[in-house]
C-alpha cells in the first residue's frame, strides 16, 4: 500500500480504536469489521500485528492520563490500596478464560461469529438500561466491593469475544450487582488497563518477533497511537460525564443494526466474511 494510504488508514483505524473501546460498542469488533471495510477501498493493513500491539498503547494512555492520580496512589500504596486488589481480582476470570480456551478465541477472530457477538452487546446493552432504570429510586452503591468485581470480571471474560463490548459487559455486570452508572463506568475504564496492557504484551512479544522491535516504531503505527489516544480520552471524558443520563437503548439499537448487516455479509459473502459456523466447527477460510 502506499505510504500516504497506510498513514491514512492507521489513522482510521486509531480513530476507530479509541472510540469504541470505550464506548460500549466493541472495539475489537469494530476493528475487524473496519479491516474488511476498508479493504474493499483499497486499504490493506501491511503490518497489521504491530498496528494492534501500538493501537492498544494509544488506548493504554488515554486511561492512564484519565485516571492519572488514580495509578498513583496505587503505585505508592500498592499493599493498602483497595482499588489495586479489585483490579486484581476482577482481571481473573478474563485471564483464566484465556489460559483455558486461548486458541478457540483466537479462532473467532476471523469474522465468523461477529454477527452474533454485536447482537450479544445489543442485548447486554437493553439489559444496562433495565437494571439501572429499576435501581434509579435508589441511586446504586458508590463504592466497588469484591462481589462487584467479580461480576465485572465474569462479564469481562464473555467480552473476550470479538464483537462483544468489553466495557458495556462490564457496566451489566456492575449495574445488575448494585453499583451506581458512574462507580460502574469508572470501575469498568480502569479495569480496561490491566486487559489492555495484557494484550499488549501478549501481542507486542509475537510483533516483535514477526518484525523487529523497529516495526512497533513506524510512522504509519505512531500516528494510530495518537489517534487511539486522543479518541479513547474523548470517548472516555464523553462516558464519565454523561454516564447518568445517556440512554444505552440508542447505544444498542446503533449495535444491533451492525450486528444484523454483519450477518448479512456473512451470508452474501461480501467483504470476504466467513459463514456463520456452529461452535467448535472450522470456520471457512477467508478467500
């Protein structure tokens, strides 16, 4: 691809990152739908390891300056600091999930269960709406236990599914437990860093050894970092100060209808997108 089209679609693609991680619309779906897209245009990701390890590190910043002081404290207190030991805790079912069923995950992401996954957030999102509008007499608890974090990171481990939101799993999970939207909110962004610094990593190490430490630093993957990160900090300045009073039906109704043009693609073939397939089963390879 030429350079001026690479920079543009590492651009897009950062743009898209930032968004919807936190927004509760699934980044990783999103992603690989963009990807699809975009091919059809004439974009072609070249380097598409390195971009996904440096567009995770845009995201990475953005909740780090957010919640700048947050990290802090931790840092400087990491034995008496109650938030660091949720994190903890809630990062487990995600990380057992991945040690447990890693290949069988990495096996969705060649689009075959996209469809579905995006009508899966669709409905979690319906389910946001209903648990918080039946606790809204009662404003929800403010301060996050560990009941809570578990159920955040149950629903986080389901979020391992291209397609499915990670933080909009993770507002379900807080909201049907009790938390307030804005304790939930702030809990499921900054649990988003340790599972954004674990992606990193993971994907970083193949990067690395697929193409150099000097493919992580190329100008095309550097302008999706910024682009990632500018976004991801809008996205989550825009969530933590509306998180009271958006409605998640609009944010689902947005979800379901890709979900079902997803499944349409699937079933036409358009964009290279595989059939839908039973779990387990070999998915068709993209042509």
């Amino acid at each position: 691809m030429h350079t001026d089209m690479q920079i543009v679609f590492s651009a897009l693609m950062g743009l898209i990152q930032g968004l919807t991680e936190f927004l509760p619309v699934s980044s990783s779906g999103h992603l690989l739908l963009g990807e699809k897209l975009f091919g059809l245009l004439g974009y072609a990701n070249q380097n598409s390891m390195a971009l996904a390890v440096m567009l995770h590190m845009g995201t990475l910043i953005a909740v780090a300056v957010i919640f700048f002081k947050d990290w802090v404290d931790m840092l400087r207190h990491p034995i008496s600091n109650p938030t660091l030991r949720l994190l903890f805790v809630a990062s487990l079912p995600a990380l057992v999930l991945v040690v447990l069923l890693g290949d069988w995950i990495d096996g969705l992401f060649t689009g075959w269960f996209l469809g579905i996954s995006f009508l899966i957030t669709a409905l979690f999102l319906v389910l946001v709406e209903r648990a918080s509008a039946r606790g809204r007499h009662a404003s929800g608890q403010n301060a996050v236990s560990t009941r809570h974090a578990i159920a955040m990171g149950l629903f986080q481990g389901i979020a391992l599914l291209p397609g499915v939101s990670r933080s909009g799993s993770t507002l379900l999970g807080g909201v049907s437990s009790g938390l307030s939207r804005a304790t939930a909110a702030k809990f499921s962004f900054m649990m988003s860093a340790p599972a954004i610094l674990g992606s990193f990593v993971m994907e970083g190490k193949d990067a690395i050894e697929q193409g150099g430490l000097s493919s992580l630093f190329t100008t095309e993957t550097l302008i999706g970092v910024v682009f990632a990160a500018l976004s991801g900090y809008l996205a989550i300045r825009y969530m933590l100060q509306l998180i009271q009073r958006i409605s998640f039906y609009k944010f689902a109704a947005y979800v379901a209808l890709v979900g079902i043009a997803v499944i349409v693609m699937q079933l036409t073939g358009f964009a290279g997108f595989p059939p839908i397939s039973l779990p387990g089963a070999a998915p068709t390879p993209i042509p």
